[in-house]
C-alpha cells in the first residue's frame, strides 16, 4: 500500500510539469497553476461520473434482476415498463446524459435497503462520519508528524527504530480487527471507555446545528453531552488514526531527511545555527508542503476506512451504512456513497494542492 | 532494523564483535518473515494438517477453545481452527494473484505509455489519476459489488486499483530509457515499436516491477480480506479470514471466532511487509528513483 501511496501524491506534481521551466514563476504564475490545475479536476470529475455510471447501469448485467421482484421478473410487461421508466432501453449516451442530469440535481438513486434517496441517506450519514474523520485525521497528523520529524532527526538511533516498527505493525493490521480488538478490550472487558453510538443512550442529542455532536454541544453549553460525545470519540478515532498513522510517519520522516539534506539546511548550519532550530525553521519547513499533501491523502484514506469501523462501533455514519449497503448488495448505495466520497476527496486533494503550492512556491516551478 | 553499518564505521572498535554474528542475524525481521511464511507454506501444502472439515459440523456450535477444538467452533459447529487453516491458501493466493495482475496490466501500460507517448500517453495517465482519485478500498468496493460477490471477482477488482503504481514506475523507466543509445541503436536498424519494448525495455523494467510487486503482497492479502470483509470476496461457507472476522462482529462474547483469523491475517502480511521493509531498506537509493520518478 505504501508504495502506491507514495506515487498517489505525485499526482500533484506530474499534473503541473510542462508549460515549460521558469515561465510561470514571475508573472500570474499561481493563477496559472490553479487554472491548470482546476482544470485536471475537472476532467477527473467527468472520470469519477463516468466510473459510476459504468458501474451502476452497465456492468450489472441485469439492472433488473437486483431491481425487482421474482413475480415482477416473470411478468415481462413489468420489466418491459421497468426499463422504459428507467430509460434502460435509450441509447447509452442518452442514459449518460440522463444520470449526469440526475446527479445534478442531487439524484443518487434509492437504495433498496433503507427504501429512501440514497442522497437523503447520505446528509443524514454524513455529519456522524466527517466528525470521526476530522478527529482521526488530526490524531493521525499529530502523532505521525511528531515521530516522523523526530525519526529523522534521530535517525538509525532507537526513536527511529521504534518509529519503524509502528509503522510497520501499523500497515500490517486490519483495521477492523483492531477495532474488534480495542472494542473488546477496552469497552466489553475493561469498561475504561464507551464503545457504541456516539453519545450516551440516556442523553438526548444536542440541537442540531452542525450535525458535529461536540460542536453542536458546546454551541447549547450543554457539557455533560459534550464529554460524553469526546469519550465516545476515543475509540473509534484512535483505531482509525492507527490506520494511516504508519503512512503518515514515513512520509514525514523521508521528507524531512530530504529536507535536513538540502543546501539551505547545509548553509544554516555552516551559519551557525543550533541542530534543533535548523530543524523546525528550515527541514520541517520544506518539508511542511510534502506534508499537507499527505494529510489530504489520509483524510480520504480514513473516510474509506470508516467502512471497517463504524459497524463495529454502531457509530452511525457513512461508514456503518456503506457496511451495511456492501453486505447487503445495495448497489445503489455503493455507488451513491463512492460517488460522493470520490468528490470529497477530489476537492480535499484541489484545496490541499492550493495551500502546498502556497507554502512552497516551488512547487510552481516544476 | 539494526543500524550495525553505521555503527561499524563510526566505532570500529566494535566491528570484531559484530562481525561474528552472522549476517542473517543481524535482520531478526526479516528470519521472521521468512519463518513464518515457511510454517504459512507448509500447513498450504500438507491438507493432513488441519484437524477437521472446514465446511462440517463437527461439534456444539460456538464451544470455547478446548482441547478438543483449539480455536473453539462457530456459530455452525464448525471448528474455527480449520477453517482460519483452510483460509490461508484462498487469502495468500488470491493476494498473490491481485499483485500479479496489477504487475501485469500496470507493466503494459506503462511501457506502451511511456513508448509511445503524446496521447496514448495522456490517456493513460489521466486513466491511472482517476483510478487515485478514489481513496483506499472505495473504487474495488464498488467494482465488486457491481461484478457480483467473488473471490475471483475481488482479485479484478482489487487489481483495478492497484495497476496505475506500476504504469506510473514503468513509464517513469521507459521515458527514461527511450532515447537511450541501446534503444535508439535497434529501432534504427529497423526493429519495430513492439519488438523493442518486448526485447529493450521489457527487460530494463522487470527488476523495478519485481521489487514494487514484493513490496506490495503484503497490502494485497489484507486488501483482499477487506473487500472479503465487506461481503464482497468469499462467498460465505468458504473459509476466509476477512470474512469470518467480518461474520464474528455480532458475537461479542466468543472472542475466539475473531483471534483466530485476525492472528492469521496480521502475521501474513507482517511476514511479507518485514522482508519488503528489509528489502526496502537495501534497495532505498533505486527505489527512491524509481518511485520518486514516478511523481
């Protein structure tokens, strides 16, 4: 996985190479790149519609058969008015035009598990999953960027070592049995910490502002609610940053070596100045750009793998849904929920682009 | 894992000591690795091994671990043991095969990518971005599901995410090589596009794509057992870790059906993830280009 991890966050690079070295730079260069790069965004946008619409009416082979009932399928009337209602019987392109139609106007479907708009499901859904992921991911950034930068600057002594080995047991462990694991252990056995829903059944949740159950419970003053939102937090965010906190830290640790490498590194220490504050004021700073690409990357890592958590923590968002829509068949949904998270990512990964680019104006250059 | 090179340079005094120590020893990860692959590879080939019938009744349903039964039975009666067994050969296999594919397909692409450039190469590429622009297991999730749940059906689906690493690192390679003297030498003398990827640039990339392939087994096996997890691998009674891990959520108490395969998984891909570190580590210079390329 880290391999392709680490070609993923070329994308950003390999999309701006040409328009030829140093004509950038001077004039409007970062307008320029923006353009650029919302343009390739959107042709991945017409990509990611053109991926789901393959997926939801042309690979299955019978839409109707997952569609309808045994009586309805041996009635070809009802399945002849199936596909006229569908528009299964137009020409493909039509159906293209048709489904992009619907998408824009917010049309995913009905999932047939839960008999509703797969779109309706998916505002409900997502508030619980995006607080999880925002807390997992800053966890993981944390944690990661602290023994990342740490193992470079120690490097071959033992917090380097010790940083290997996380990562390596950290890559190495599927995440839903961790999250069994830690379930088991720290709710079931040790009862240290709660391990099911996200706020404590007695409690009502908090007025809906934000969807975000800490947020929304301080914004009503309501503390109890929003300890008892924290506390149901801890397991699921722990066990989902543990998921990406092993990309994290190599990723950091080879840029910041990169980084402690570079001239400017050389010529601040031949300056004179002390290891720790070359450190923080010139290696961690080339790295920083690197470093909010990657964070971008395991934000979308850790939305796809709220679908090996939330189940087991009856957590409620996307993640339990997405679980239960795959275990169930509901193709509607899968699509629907792929669709939308491949969007996120899109936009997550654009703004992210920005800021590097921002912070690194190298970044134009190449 | 141990730094004894840089160790040796800076105090020579001590490379008498180190020296004695064999050289295997000094990467305890990777004897590790290979020992449990080996004892991975032995229950693989000796079916004598596993005590009952994977797919039988053979007892009350969800008994603890005993001495009759190990790993205690399932919610059927079947005994756990067997079949976290019997699973390896579906999860390791079906792992190698998903590592093989994208290898395969990724390889092909990327040298016709590179070769040819303009816009075979453009297609290819923005193929290869929008395959990245879904994150983690979502774009095998939903191929999957729309191909219908099986094994042989996660292993395509996986291998659909999983190429666009491989194009990018061949292509990386063929840019690099095609104006190359070697090369340009034979097309001069009339050896056509094809010939010359298959007997030039063929060759020039198998050992890059070898190492990327073995750096990714690991990932493939638990890849696999997620989509497996997701319902969308083995079709249920077959033994599959994924799966089992996936069918044990509703039984909190029998903690047994859970270990068992979750043990079986993490050491797998932990034995193949320490030898890929290992090999890492020894090829850190050539990866970087290879990969770094790729960017």
């Amino acid at each position: 996985m880290t391999s392709d991890i680490a070609t993923t966050a070329g994308v950003v690079s390999e999309e701006t190479t040409p328009a030829g070295p140093g004509s950038s730079a001077r004039s409007g260069g970062y307008g320029r790149y923006l353009g650029r790069r919302a343009l390739t965004s959107l042709v991945t946008l017409w990509g990611i519609t053109l991926v789901s619409f393959g997926l939801s009416v042309l690979v299955p082979i019978n839409p109707e058969t997952t569609n309808l009932s045994q009586q309805a399928l041996a009635n070809p009337e009802a399945v002849q008015a199936f596909r006229a209602k569908f528009g299964l019987d137009a020409p493909v392109w039509e159906q293209y035009l048709n489904y992009v139609k619907g998408l824009l106007h917010g049309d995913l479907g009905i999932s047939q598990q839960t008999g509703n708009p797969v779109s309706h499901d998916l505002t409900t859904y997502a508030p619980a999953t995006l607080e999880l992921v925002l807390v997992a991911t800053a966890m993981s950034l944390f944690l990661g960027i602290l023994l990342g930068v740490l193992a470079a600057y120690l490097r071959n002594r033992w917090p380097d070592h010790l940083a290997r080995a996380i990562s390596l047991i950290g890559v190495s462990l599927p995440t839903y049995w961790l999250a069994l694991a830690c379930s088991g252990l720290f709710f079931r056995q040790l009862g240290w910490l709660p391990g099911s829903g996200r706020l404590d059944p007695t409690m009502e949740a908090p007025p809906h502002v934000t969807g975000f159950y800490t947020v929304d419970a301080l914004l009503a003053g309501d503390w109890s609610a929003f300890g008892s939102a924290v506390s149901h937090l801890i397991l699921p965010a722990t066990v989902l940053a543990v998921s990406t906190l092993g990309m994290i830290l190599r990723f950091t640790r080879s840029s910041v070596l990169d980084g402690l490498g570079s001239d400017a590194v050389k010529a601040a220490r031949a300056k004179g100045l002390g290891r720790s504050r070359v450190l923080v004021r010139y290696a961690v700073r080339l790295a920083s750009s690197q470093i909010i690409t990657v964070a971008a990357l395991s934000f979308g890592f850790l939305l796809a793998a709220t679908v090996y958590v939330e189940q087991i923590f009856s957590w409620g968002g996307l993640g339990q849904y997405t679980y239960r829509a795959s275990t169930n068949l509901d193709l509607t949904a899968i699509t629907g929920v792929s669709l939308v998270i491949a969007v996120i990512f899109l936009i997550v990964n654009f703004l992210a682009d920005v800021i590097a680019s921002a912070l690194d104006p190298r970044i134009l250059l190449r | 894992m141990t730094g004894t090179d840089v160790a040796d340079v800076k105090r020579p005094s001590r490379r008498t000591r180190t020296r004695r120590v064999p050289t295997w020893m000094r990467r305890p990860g990777v004897v590790l690795g290979f020992v449990i692959l080996l004892a991975w590879a032995v229950i693989m080939l000796v079916p004598a091994l596993i005590p009952y019938d994977p797919l039988e009744t053979v007892g009350p349903a969800l008994t603890p671990p005993d001495g009759q039964y190990l790993m205690g039975t399932d919610a059927l009666g079947r005994d756990n043991l067997s079949r976290v067994l019997a699973g390896a050969s579906t999860s390791v296999l079906n792992g190698l095969a998903i590592v093989v594919l994208a290898a395969t397909v990724g390889t092909l692409i990327g040298l016709v990518a590179g070769f040819f450039g303009g816009w075979v190469d453009e297609v290819c590429m923005r193929l290869a971005d929008l395959v990245f622009a879904f994150p983690g297991i979502i774009l095998a999730m939903a191929v999957a599901a729309a191909l219908g749940p099986s094994i042989r059906n996660a292993v395509i689906a996986a291998a659909i995410s999983w190429w666009p690493g491989y194009a990018r690192a061949v292509r990386s390679i063929v840019l690099s090589l095609r104006e190359s003297e070697f090369v340009l030498s034979n097309r001069l003398s009339g050896v056509g596009p094809i010939r010359s990827i298959a007997v030039d640039l063929l060759p020039a990339v198998t050992g890059s794509v070898l190492v990327l392939a073995m750096l990714d087994i690991g990932g493939a096996i638990l890849f696999l057992a997620g989509l497996s997890f997701l319902g969308l691998g083995a079709v249920p009674p077959d033994p599959e870790w994924g799966s089992m891990i996936s069918g044990a959520i509703q039984y909190f108490d029998q903690w047994w059906l859970a270990v068992g395969p979750g043990v079986a998984i993490v050491s797998v891909v932990l034995a193949f993830n320490l030898i890929g570190d290992a090999l890492r580590d020894r090829l850190e210079p050539r990866l970087q280009e290879i990969q770094g390329e790729a960017r």
